[in-house]
C-alpha cells in the first residue's frame, strides 16, 4: 500500500493569453489551470490508490491565491494537500520549484512513490520530476506511460526514442507521466464540494531553507506570431482548382 | 456584498466547461438536428452528480445549493440549450417540488432516484385551453377510496416522451378556486396515462415535448405531494425555481451568442479589416456583453435569494423577463453579425436563435413574468 | 571555465551539437569535450567534426539504463568544470540534462532554439518556446555550468575536417544503479522519417473515422508526400504511430508544403509546423484557428474536397 505524493502546478491557462501589438504578453484576462499533464499525475495516484490501496498527497509550490487549484486538486482524489505558498513563488525556475518540493518532501511528507507530470503547460521545461528525484537521491523513471505497482518495486513502461522500455525499480522512486498513460477524471460536484473538507497542510517560506535565487534568470518573455496571410478559397470546384494553381505558383508542387 | 462565486462554484463551472467540451459540443447539432434525447449524454451528467446538485446528499444529491445549481445550467446552455433545459426543469422544478413539498416517504422514492439521475421528472401543468391561464385547466382527479381517479389532457409537456416521474395538476375541487387544484406524482407505466403527441419545434429541438393524456388514471393517496388543494401554491414555488432556471438557460444562450460574435468578427475581414473593427459590429458585441453582464447578475441574484431563503418570485421573475429576452434580442444581432454564414445549418448562431425563442414563453411568457413583476411592484 | 562539453546520443545528434559547442568554442576561446555514451568507436570521427577531447563513458551492462551514468558524469563535471554542457533534447537527452543540472546546482535551458555567448556580460544567452509556443523567453545563467538541451536538427550537422585529432581520457565506472531494465522493446520505424519529407498531409480531429485516414493517404500519394497526423489521433485514438505526431509534444517538421485536412490548430501543433514553407488548410470550420497561421485554405467539408482536389493535383503533376 504505497504512500503516494502527487505534484501539481496551478499554471496560467494559455488559451486566454493575448499577444499585445508590441509583442508583450498580455496576462490581464487570465484564468489558471492545474497543468495538464499533472493532472495524469494525479489521476495516475487516484487509480493506484484504488486499484492497490494506499494514500496521495498533493503537493504544489505557488502564490497564496492559488487555494483554488488546491481544491482542485483534492477534487482529484488525494485525501490531503501540502500547499507551499509565498508571494514571492511566482514564476518561479525549475531548480527553485524542484529545490523547494525536496526541502518540504524530506522534512515532512513520507512517500514510496512520487508522481509528477512530464513537463507544465506553461514553461514545459521538463525538469522538476527528473531534479526532485536527484535532490531526494532516488531513482528516477520518466516519461512512462504505464505503471504498476508489484510489492515494493514498481514496473513502468517508459517511452524513449527508439521505442519503449520497461523497466523495474524498488520504491521509494519517481515517476514523470505522459499524458497518455490515462484519461483525467472530470470531478463530480460532489468531489469538489468534498475538496474543501479535506486537509490543507500550509507550508511558508520561513519554513523552508533559502532557495531565493533563480539558476536561470528569465530576461524576457515576447510574444511570438505564428500568423500567415490566410488566402482563402471555398470548396467549388473552380476554387479547388485555384488553390491547387496556386500551389504551383509557389513552387512547392512538382 | 460580495460579487465572486465561491471556489467551489468556480471549479463546478470550469468542470462542466471541460465536460461540454469532451461530452455535449461534438453531438449538440446532431441531436438538433434528428431531435434526439441523448440517453448517453444524461447517463454522464447524472454520473457527475450534474442532475441533483442542490438536493441534499441523504436523499441522491450533491448536496450544494441552488445558486451551484444554476452556475452549472448557465454553462451546459452555453453549449447546448437544449440539454441545459432539460437538466434545468428536471431539477428546478421535479426535484425541488418534492424536496420542498414531499413527504419522507415520497423524497426517498421518487426523489432520490432523480437526483440520481437514474429517472426523469416532468411537470404536467399546461393544457390545451389553460396557458398563462392556469385556472382555465379542466384536467380532474377524483377521490375513490384510497386512491385518487385523474382525467384529461395536458399539452406542451417537456420530458413528456423521456419521463419517468410525472408532476401532474388536477382540480380535486374546481368550486375552492385557487384552493382547488392538488398535484399529484406519477410514475411512468401508470395504467390510464399515455404520451399522447410528439411536439416538432423550431428549436430546443433535442428536448422531448408531447400531450400527456389521462384516462382513468388511478393513483395512490400517498402520491398527492402536500396537502389536497395545495397544487396552484406549489405549482407557483416550482415556477419561481424553474423561471430562475430558463433564466440561466438564457443566459447562456447569450453568452453562446457572445463567443460565436466575438470569434467571428475578429475573423471575418471585409474591406481590408475584420468586422469587428466596424462601429456596427463593435457596438452589437458591446451591447450584447453589457446585456450578458446583466443577466448573469439578475439570475444568480434571483438563486441567492432562494440559497438564502427569502421570497424571490419577482427577482427570478425579472431575471427571466430580461435574460429570455435578451437572449432572443442578441441572438438575431449575432446571426446578423455572422451574415449568410449564420443562416446556414450546422452555425452555431442559427440554432442559438431558434432555442432562444422558446425561453421568451414557457414557464410563463414575458408577459406572464410583467404580470407578476408589476403585481409586486404595484401592490 | 574549463570547455565545453557535449554529450550527445549518437553521431547524428552529436554531429548537430558539435555545429552548436564549435560557433561557441570560437565565441569563448574554450575547447570541446564528446562525452561517448555510445559508439565507443568513433573518437576519430568527433574529433574531424570538431571535438578537442573524447570523454569515454564505462560501457553498462544490457539491463542498465544510461542514466546510471549520471553520477559519473556529475562527478567528473565537479571536478573538470566545465562552462557549458549540451544536451539533445530526447527522451534521455532530456532527463540526464535535468538530474545532472540538479547535481552540480546549476540552471538548465530545456530545448533551447538559440545558444549565444554574451562576452560583455560574461554569460550564455538562450532562447526557448514557452506557452505552447506562444512565446520565446529568454534566459541567462546565474550559476555554472551553463547546461542546455537542444532539439534535434536544430543545427546543421558539423561538417568534417582534415588533420584533426585530440586526447581520449577514460571515465571511472558507475556506482551501483537500483533501476533494472527488464525489457526493450524497439519501435519498427514503419514510416520514413518525417522531418525529412518535402510535403506532409497532416490529419486531424476532422477525420472522423480511422477507416478514412486512406483520405488524407491518397492525398500524400497523389503529392508524393508522406503522412501526418495532429497529437489526438496518435495518443488519444492510436490510429497512428507517435512518429508521426506533429508538435510541441511530438516532433517538428520543415516540409515545403504541409496541408491540414481537419486540423483545428491549436498553437502546440502550430508550434511544430512553424517552419513549413507553405502551410495550407482544409477545414469546414471557417473559425478553425489553422486559418490565422496558414498561407492558404479551403472552407469545406474535407470529405467532399479533398477528392477533387486529388484529381486537380494529378492533373498539375500529369498523373
């Protein structure tokens, strides 16, 4: 019965983002999200929890605001949140995000088995499951897209680029999961109301070692334009045939 | 005063998006189109827990308010008018009918199934003579012994064909006037009660309506919900919750429109720019998103007056009138917005405006609503 | 800072990541490192496509994963230091880089697009896609190493030199790792490699049944392209293989032309065609957001167009 941590990022959600005429961002319509492929995450805990037994926790580093996403987040089956929170843990860098889950991890949240998803919606750095594992000094198993657990080992089937690869590793270990490794749950109404029952485990800066500074500092963000001139044609057969004229016009049929 | 929904209800709103999205967006035109119950679709919601949220959770529900309630029917509207109607009446009034009027026995047969959403409710109040007129209805339930005998026809009954738990007016006794009428719960397969009438409608297209025809239809005293003579009061109840839910409805509706208009405009480029940087087109959008910020507001004020327990008749009755109305106002604007590409099958906007009409009418037309409006304001 | 170093999967990737560490080298003055993980054999090769020094990592038995290696490529980072270290952002590229940046308590620019040296501030400068795509951030390193990982065919291969040689230095084996691999199973590369197709037919979410993916290859056929499919199709249906995932997520194409047939297109799969030549539409939703980022589309039914459209294109090509 594995004693499970969950982490999750509650993320700026990117369909609201405009691109300003300058290039800047423009973040003042926002609404926030629990980054998607944290959600297999704890979609992936929820089901091993019901399937072998056990108990998830849910853990995020964040803004104080973010109590939303905590709800979220014990809406999705974890029993109990650990929520690390300071104004200052706004966009924060991999290492500091990675650095703070393993102060807060080691020192209070007991675990077999550590579930993160592949990378956030919004930086998608890919570096905070793999760097947890390394602080924690445990082994490390990711971009799997099936796990089991076996008595205290765990068999994943991760994907690399040449194929796919199952390997085993003795718990305690952590798992990044790809999106395909399961189908996120929409909550019930009666999930979220319960959400607020649960426990809420507030965890500050003052109570964590000094991990202020940023490794990699972000000088800007610009927004990027994907936009073409869009020529368009209808489906008559007339304008079938314009449009395939125009691709030799452009020389790219042969 | 406090202008932001709870997290919860913020959370419950953003699920029901995400299942709009996976489950009711990719069949809304198709079940418009062939007028089909989506079975399936109403197994989901009622597995979400979406068919019973302000019913408490010992008898089936999710056990949140009515405010939740409406947030949800706001947000499956704005995805399909149709499905949020028929979730709308199924709680606003079935579910809230016995919950508010039932005995213990009644809640824990016929309520807690429906919060469930294991059965369908429908209210059968409309006849063919007695619209907005409800004392004009003829339809009778005799006292036989321990049961009650019902006789006649009731019309424009939605969830008539796909019910499973009938709330039907009578007369028990025409001569005690507004004291006269009871209501009465039958399910589905009582001997003497029929599905007379398919509807075909302009719009709503894939919620079910049909006559409902009583011969001899014998029911249990223990199916009387409240007192004998006590239907007209509970019939006004229900309508304060199910106007309350049209008004969601139609807000939705709105926003529907809303999107569409905005995405378009700002993709359909004539002379050199898209629509939406003409005056004429901007000023619709700006009209139609001041009107939604209002008929947002006036609907959940009308719910948090019921979460709170006050009397709220006139506000739901106002939220309807404004919200029914400006849906239809607003839905022709963003045909219009849309141009030909609106009036073609399959737009959004087109079946936008065709549901929007029918809220400007059931559960009391707009005229009905100014009716009880102007009834409380000139008291 | 002492070099540079590269530890790149194999002679393809480190062929790319030599063009990258060698306009740094020349920027920084600093020689370069090929750490071999694989392909043990080819010290000669790297040193003519630029390296200055072959690092040879312990060969692992079958059942080992690479990133046993991580502790001793950490352990020779502490002592050699280098100044930067670059990594192909793959599978493993990806983990090591991020386990590795977090033993030497460094920063980490994951799938940087762009490596610079900034000689007045005395710092690498990268850029790197965030939001989906919807925007670059750039970034500066505070500590050191600097560390990266790069996408594949981000750089052009290295090209080869004569005369070129350097040292060969042996690394120690690697402690004790407690992840066994237990089964491999490698993917039959049924397709030919995207990334090298002149013209790609992508499908998308429009088709509605697998049976009709043969729409979207007849239309390949008829352009002598090769076949494609958005991210829902490959993870969500299997209908086809990951190779052939265009995006953020799968991989990154520069065809000259690539034509959507029912791609909505959300901004990770754009993400991964933003360097087609051409990119065309076809879709039934005239709002699909493809429109906003293609250079020209149908608004139709893929289902009717896209026969008259391959008979217009035999015609062109006087099939």
């Amino acid at each position: 019965m594995p004693q499970m941590i969950a982490c999750f990022k509650w993320v700026v959600d990117e369909a609201y983002i405009r691109v300003g005429a300058s290039g800047d961002l423009d973040m003042n319509a926002v609404d926030y999200k629990i980054s998607d492929y944290d959600k297999n995450a704890l979609e992936e805990a929820a089901r091993i929890r019901e399937q072998a037994g056990g108990s998830v926790a849910a853990v995020t580093v964040g803004v104080p605001e973010a109590t939303k996403g905590v709800k979220d987040a014990l809406s999705r089956g974890a029993e109990k949140a650990f929520f690390i929170q300071d104004p200052s843990f706004r966009d924060l860098e991999p290492s500091q995000t990675a650095r703070i889950l393993a102060a807060v991890i080691q020192s209070r949240i007991p675990y077999d088995l550590i579930l993160c998803g592949e990378g956030s919606s919004d930086l998608y750095a890919r570096q905070v499951g793999p760097r947890l594992a390394e602080l924690l000094g445990i082994p490390c198993l990711s971009f799997v897209q099936k796990l089991t657990v076996e008595g205290d080992r765990v068999v994943a089937e991760r994907r690399t680029d040449e194929g796919q690869e199952v390997c085993t590793a003795p718990m305690p270990v952590l798992v990044t999961v790809l999106p395909d490794i399961n189908t996120p749950r929409i909550p019930s109404v009666r999930d979220t109301l319960m959400a607020s029952k649960k426990e809420v485990v507030p965890v500050r800066k003052e109570d964590l070692p000094d991990i202020s500074s940023p490794f990699l500092e972000t000088v800007s963000m610009k927004g990027t334009s994907l936009k073409r001139s869009g020529t368009r044609f209808t489906e008559d057969p007339g304008d079938v045939k314009a449009f395939v004229d125009t691709l030799l016009q452009k020389g790219v049929l042969k | 005063m406090d202008f932001k929904l709870t997290e919860e209800q913020e959370l419950i709103r953003k699920n029901m998006r995400e299942f709009t999205e996976k489950h009711v967006d990719p069949i809304a035109v198709e079940i418009d189109e062939t007028s089909r119950h989506p079975e399936e679709l109403f197994k989901k919601l009622a597995e979400g827990g979406w068919m019973g949220i302000p019913v408490p959770v010992e008898y089936g529900g999710s056990g949140s308010d009515y405010l939740t309630h409406i947030v949800a029917v706001d947000e499956l509207a704005r995805s399909c008018a149709s499905t949020g109607f028929t979730v709308s009446i199924h709680v606003g009034i079935a579910c809230m009918l016995v919950l508010l009027f039932g005995t213990e026995d009644q809640k824990k047969k016929f309520l807690a199934p429906m919060a469930r959403g294991e059965k369908l409710g429908a209210f059968v109040l409309t006849e063919p003579g007695a619209g907005t007129d409800v004392m004009a209805a003829t339809t009778t339930a005799v006292k036989d012994g321990n049961d009650y005998v019902l006789n006649g026809t009731k019309t424009f009954t939605s969830n008539g064909p796909t019910g499973d738990t009938y709330f039907v007016f009578a007369w028990t006794d025409k001569a005690a006037g507004r004291k006269g009428m009871s209501a009465f719960i039958v399910p589905r397969g009582t001997p003497g009660m029929e599905v007379g009438t398919h509807f075909k409608k302009m719009g709503l297209r894939s919620s079910q309506t049909s006559e409902m025809v009583f011969r001899n239809c014998r029911i249990p005293q223990e199916n009387l919900l409240g007192k004998e003579g006590a239907g007209l009061l509970m019939a006004m109840t229900g309508f304060d919750h199910g106007r309350t839910g049209i008004a969601a409805q139609s807000t939705g509706i709105l926003q529907a429109a809303l999107d569409e208009s905005i995405r378009y405009s700002k993709e359909r480029v004539q002379f050199g720019q898209p629509i939406s940087r003409q005056q004429a087109i901007a000023w619709m959008i700006a009209d139609m998103a001041t009107d939604l910020q209002a008929a947002r507001f006036l609907t959940y004020h009308a719910a948090w007056m019921k979460d709170q327990g006050k009397p709220f008749s006139k506000e739901a009755s106002m939220a309807k009138l404004f919200t029914s109305e400006a849906a239809m106002r607003h839905t022709i604007k963003a045909v219009q917005i849309h141009g030909g590409y609106g009036y073609v099958k399959g737009a959004k906007v087109e079946r936008l405006m065709r549901d929007a009409k029918i809220t400007e009418i059931y559960e009391g037309t707009s005229e009905a609503q100014r009716m009880v409006i102007s009834g409380n304001v000139l008291r | 800072m002492a070099g540079i170093w590269i530890l790149g999967e194999n002679r393809e990737l480190t062929g790319e990541l030599l063009t990258a560490g060698g306009e740094l080298a020349a920027a920084t003055g600093e020689k370069i490192s090929v750490l071999l993980w694989k392909d043990r054999s080819r010290a000669e090769e790297y040193f003519a496509l630029g390296a200055d020094e072959i690092l040879v990592l312990p060969e692992l038995p079958e059942d080992v994963p690479p990133e046993a290696l991580i502790p001793v490529i950490t352990g020779e980072a502490k002592t050699s230091q280098p100044g930067l270290i670059l990594l192909p952002a793959t599978v493993r590229g990806r983990e090591m880089a991020a386990r590795v940046a977090a033993g030497l308590g460094t920063g980490l620019c994951s799938d940087a697009v762009a490596v610079r040296w900034n000689g007045e501030r005395k710092t690498f400068e990268m850029e790197r896609l965030a939001y989906g795509g919807m925007a670059v951030q750039k970034v500066v390193f505070r500590t050191a190493p600097a560390m990266a990982t790069i996408p594949p065919r981000t750089f052009a291969p290295a090209p080869e030199k004569e005369g070129r040689t350097g040292t060969v230095r042996e690394l120690p084996g690697p402690p004790p790792s407690p992840v066994r691999v237990v089964e491999r199973k490698k993917r039959e590369r049924t397709v030919r490699d995207l990334r090298e197709a002149r013209i790609i037919v992508c499908a998308g979410r429009g088709i509605e049944k697998q049976e009709d993916l043969r729409i979207a290859r007849e239309l390949a056929e008829a352009l002598g392209g090769e076949i494609a499919c958005t991210r829902p199709l490959s993870e969500e249906y299997h209908w086809l293989p990951e190779d052939l995932c265009i995006g953020l997520s799968g991989i990154s194409v520069k065809p000259e032309l690539y034509i959507g047939l029912g791609v909505s297109g959300q901004v990770q799969h754009i993400t991964g065609i933003r360097d087609a030549k051409v990119i065309a539409a076809v879709n039934k939703d005239e709002n699909a957001p493809i429109f906003q980022t293609a250079d020209l589309g149908i608004v139709g039914d893929l289902y009717g167009v896209v026969p008259n459209l391959i008979q217009e294109i035999r015609k062109a090509r006087g099939q």
